[in-house]
C-alpha cells in the first residue's frame, strides 16, 4: 500500500508538473499579460516597467525557470488585486470551499444512496417512480437557474434564510442544496441501476436460500457491491464541483471561496492569482484521485496494483 | 393416499408455476409431483428447460416476479409452505434444515465477503453462535469438507479460491447448519470431471455421516446411477417417470427415459455414433395439450392428443404415458437413417 501510494504521488506529481506548463504557455504566449493586467489606458513606459518588473521582457525559457523555481517555492508571484501573495489568497478560501463541497456533497450522497437503493428494491414501482422522477428533474435544472429560483423563494419571499453571503449556518443551506442536487440525482440513479444489477446477482440469491432476511441481503450484501461504482461516480463529482460547479455556486451566493475568487480573478485580470488558483485546484484534483485509489483497494480486495 | 409410510420430509404435490414474460405467460412447471423421505436422495433429471431447476427454487421460496406459483402445494414433514404461517415457517426452515447448493460456485459467494464472513453470518443467523464460536465452527466447516489450511483460508475471498474449492464452501455453507434435506441443483455442472468426482464423493460421504435427504437435479444420468437411490425424469415442466433408480435405469417405460439411457455413452457398449433423440422440447409458452413428447415420440399414436395420467407401474414407480414399457427405440436407428434424406 505505501510503494502504491507512492507511486501515485509520483505520477500525480507529474499531472500537476504539466498542468503548471499549459498554464505558463496559456497566460505568457496566447496573450500578453501586459495588455491583460494593465488597464487600456496605460502608457507604453508604464507597460515597459510592468514587463519589467515581472521579469517578462526576458527569454521565455528564462521566464520558464524562474516560474518553476517559484513553483517550488509555493511562490505564485502577488496579485494585482488584493495586493499580497496570491497564495495567501488562495489559502484564505480555500477553507470556505471546502466546506461547500463537503456539506452539499454529503447531503448529496446522504440522501441520494438510500433513495436510489430503496427504489431498486421494487423497480417500476410507485416508490421507484417518483424516486426516478426528481431524479431526472433534478438532472434538467440548470445549476445557477436553481440557485436564483432558491433565493427568491426561501430568502427573499419566505426570508427564512440569508439571500447570499457566508458566516452562519443559515448562510450554508441554500448554496450547499443548490450544489447538492444535480450530484444527488446522478448519485441517485447510479445507485439505483446498480442496485438492481446486484439484486439479480446469483450470490443475492444464494444469500436468500441461506436464509438471509431481505434487510440483510440488501445493505450487506448487495449495497456493499453496488457502491464499488457509486464511489467512482462521487469522487468525479467531488472533482466536479471542486473544478467547477463551485465556481457557478460560489457567484450565484456571492460565497467566499475559491470559485467566487476565480470569477473575481479574471474579472480583476488577476493572472498571478488565477495561476495560483488552478494551481491548487490541479493539486486537489490528483489528491482526490490518489485517495479515490486507495479506497478501491481497501472495499474491493479483487483489485491489486495497477 | 395410504399414509402407512411415514411422513415423507418433502412432498411436492401437483405444483404449477407460471412466468409473466414479455411474450406471454410460460408455464415453468405443469403438474410436478414427488416426495422425499428421510435420509433418501432423489434424483431430478431432464434436460434444460424441463423445469428441474424452477423445481428447487419453487422449494427453496426463491420464486420472485415475473414467476409465481399458481397452483399445487409444497409441504415439510406434511405442513404446507405455501399458507400464510407455511411461508414463516419457511423463512426459518431456509439455510437451516433446508438448504441449497447452485450450479455456478464462481458467482455463488459475495465477491467483497470473506469465506470466513460468509460462514460467520449463516452460522450466527440460524444456530445463535457468538462470532468467535461462529469461527470455529466455520474451520471445522471448511475442513470437513476437505478444504486444507482452513484457519487461512476463512480469511481469504472468494477469488481465491478455484471452482472446486468454492463449490466445496458452498456445500460447507449449506451443510452449516445440520440441514434436514439439501438440494444440489447441478452441483458439478461448472467443475471439471476429476473435481465432479471428488464434489459427489464428498456430497455421498456428507449424507451417510449426517443422514440428510438429498435433492439431486442434474443432467447427468451417470451421477444418478451412483449416488441416487431414487429417480424422477422432468419433461416440459413436468415428471413423465419416476422409481427406483434401479427400475429407471434398467426397464425404463417412458419413451423419453429410454430414449435419454439410449442417449448416454456407455463403457460396455461400443456403439459407433450415440443416438440423440431428434427435434427439440415443445415451448412452455404455448405448450401442446396431449402428451408433451408426443411430437418427438417413435412410438406416439392418436391417444397421445390427451393428456396421460399418472400410472403406477409394475416395480413400483410411477409413469405418465399411454403406451409404457413398449420398447420405442427399438430400431430408433433405422428410423434415423430413414428420416435422414
């Protein structure tokens, strides 16, 4: 398990390596940052002493080392905007994102995986039906669409909850319930058909004919089977939010974290703290992976190093 | 019925089961009746689709949608299964005094279950064993049923363990609980010979040591004559003969006995070709209103347009035919050389 874990870093090393590249070669070659930072009014003296003073008047590949050199150093340069380290930034909210993902996924999946077992228990049934049905509805709702409908009724018509902003617990149910519910309905479908795959599995039916009451077949032996491909559906929609429903969310509730910050970034033309921003973001995404790895391992014991 | 016998530990009687599919409704089982007594194994043979199978899950309680049982009774020690309190009882008598062994031990156990988690939880469930006492036990299990190093191997899963092994957990599993009656539904179908031999050996040794009944379905007319002392061959969702495995064997009545005998290879007969018998079983979606083997039958006449009625037979069994014990494969190989234009 250590040697595997290992290697996984190693490899997600690499995964972050070349994302840090295609985000050099994206903010210094398509556009000149230069034009993108500073204002359309600047002289060509101010954007002389721009270049220069964020040494991009010198060779590219002279740029490229320095750029990794910092790197290493966890230094993403200053942003323009909030004028500190652009890491400093990013670590400020990074906190508050991740308590977005982790109660909108928790209810997504706290939810979503009893009521997709319990609708594979009597496919087609009334039960199933409905289950089946927000399910679907759930899944057509644009992200942002929800969000706003969300605020007028429970903050500005019922005015049961803050309309946007962080702080309170208050301040946490709509934004997470508006990330929640597209992962909760893919969840729910996903458990669903596995479920139901599982429940025609012939070792369901020897675990009946050994007498096993049908509560314990299903979430012993059954569920157990089924969440092998229900946790490769979470970790994509941990991945996803991180890397992007966040960003939708975090705007539409004006939350502090990393996507509202990203938003702001590029509207500020901020490329130092954007770079730092899909720097972690690059990073998150290989953790999670790596951790998704070792779970497999640890439920799935047919899996072996791969 | 004379009830001087004592009470058989399983009687099937006259069940009827139909599934609801898509292209109709199938009628799986049309009228089977046998019984088991004590410490007997019977054997159910037929080939695919004669409903061995829907048989035991129909004994088993394993019969969910689209299928159901229309009609008939199962009972143990002569208490129906089928009545409201008949299918409690059920519940309690399944994995315990009535238990199974399937034809596929590759797909039988929980892939993320160890064996030892599986003999854990049949054990705790039906003999009130603590999980340590459960353990032991389930070593003991595994050894008598000649699985090596079983301390190890109750911590290992089902995939690793080979075809034959897990067949022998199966049966581990099934025995567990001291089982009254165990149904082996194709038991060595999926195994190789060698491994068949050891399985049936082992099932053999198993009912003389603890006096079980043993439901026997296979296909397989040379592990009949070794093991069962009782036959009873399916057709079409139905039994057409049945007896003494001995009788069975050596004055078959049935025109489909005799013809499925005269259809396995023998060591003391040195045919050139083995006779198959010619065309196909009818569909149970549609199924002929006369005899069912009629269409296939050398021997068939006009009589043949009804239904036969169960007969008994002069060694004691049973048939349903209405010309028995006529030699109808006499010149079955003329007959193959005439039809073959």
């Amino acid at each position: 398990m250590g040697t595997f874990i290992l290697r996984r870093s190693l490899q997600g090393f690499l995964v972050v390596l070349g994302v840090t590249i295609v985000v050099f070669v994206a903010t210094r070659m398509i556009g000149d940052p230069a034009q993108v930072m500073l204002p359309l009014s600047a002289t060509d003296a101010q954007r002389a002493a721009f270049e220069q003073q964020f040494g991009l008047d010198r060779p590219l590949d002279a740029q490229f080392i320095s750029f990794v050199g910092d790197l290493m150093r966890f230094d993403f340069g200053e942003s323009l905007w909030q004028r500190r380290a652009a890491l400093e930034v990013v670590l400020e909210k990074l906190p508050k994102t991740l308590e977005l993902i982790g109660v909108g996924l928790l209810l997504a999946t706290v939810v979503g995986i009893p009521l997709g077992a319990l609708a594979a228990v009597r496919p087609d049934g009334l039960f199933d039906r409905v289950v089946v049905g927000l399910s679907l509805t759930g899944l057509s709702v644009p992200q942002f669409w929800l969000g706003l409908l969300l605020i007028m009724v429970f903050a500005v018509g019922l005015g049961w909850v803050p309309t946007f902003g962080s702080g309170s617990l208050a301040h946490m149910i709509l934004p997470a319930i508006t990330l929640a519910v597209p992962s909760m309905a893919r969840i729910m479908m996903l458990v669903r058909s596995s479920v139901i795959n599982e429940l025609n599995q012939q070792y369901v039916r020897t675990a009946k004919a050994r007498g096993m009451p049908f509560g314990r077949v299903l979430f012993q032996h059954a569920m157990r089977n089924a969440l092998v491909p229900v946790l490769t559906l979470v970790g994509w929609e941990v991945i996803s939010a991180w890397a992007g429903y966040t960003v939708v969310v975090e705007t539409v509730f004006a939350w502090p974290g990393l996507g509202f910050t990203a938003m702001k970034a590029i509207n500020h033309s901020d490329l130092f703290l954007l770079q730092a921003i899909v720097f972690v973001v690059a990073v998150g995404i290989v953790l999670v992976n790596i951790g998704l790895d070792v779970l497999f391992k640890l439920i799935d014991p047919r899996i072996k190093e791969a | 019925m004379a009830y001087a016998q004592p009470t058989p530990i399983l009687e099937v009687r006259d069940l009827h089961v139909e599934f609801d599919t898509m292209s109709g409704l199938v009628q799986g089982l049309r009228g089977v009746s046998f019984s088991v007594m004590p410490g007997e194994t019977l054997a159910l043979v037929g080939e695919s689709g004669s409903g061995k199978s829907v048989t035991a899950q129909a004994v088993m309680g394993l019969i969910g949608l689209p299928g159901s049982i229309v009609s008939g009774d199962i009972l143990w020690k002569g208490q129906s299964l089928l009545t409201p309190e008949g299918q409690k009882k059920a519940a309690s008598l399944r994995g315990k005094s009535l238990s199974m062994v399937f034809q596929d031990p590759m797909t039988s156990l929980n892939p993320l279950m160890t064996i030892g988690a599986h003999l854990v939880e049949v054990l705790r469930r039906h003999m009130k064993l603590s999980k340590p006492q459960a353990f032991a036990r389930g070593v003991e299990l595994l050894e008598a049923v000649g699985i090596t190093e079983p301390r190890r191997r109750m911590a290992q899963y089902p995939h690793e363990f080979s075809g034959g092994m897990r067949q022998r957990v199966m049966i581990a599993l099934a025995i567990a609980c001291e089982p009254e009656l165990l149904i082996a539904d194709e038991p060595t179908t999926a195994l190789d010979v060698t491994i068949q031999a050891q399985v049936l050996d082992l099932l053999a040794d198993l009912q003389k040591s603890m006096g079980l009944s043993i439901v026997l379905i296979t296909h397989d007319l040379g592990i009949v004559a070794g093991l069962c002392e009782r036959v009873a061959v399916m057709y079409a969702g139905s039994i057409v003969e049945a007896g003494s495995a001995a009788t069975v064997f050596e004055q078959a009545e049935h025109p489909y006995t005799q013809g499925l005998i005269r259809s396995t290879p023998r060591l003391d007969d040195r045919r050139d070709r083995l006779v198959s018998i010619e065309g196909a079983p009818p569909s149970l979606l549609h199924p002929p209103k006369g005899c069912a083997f009629q269409s296939r039958c050398p021997v068939a006449s006009r009589q043949c347009d009804t239904k036969p009625a169960r007969q008994e037979t002069p060694a004691g069994g049973s048939v349903s035919c209405w010309t028995p014990s006529l030699p109808a494969w006499a010149d079955v190989a003329k007959t193959t050389e005439v039809h073959a234009r």
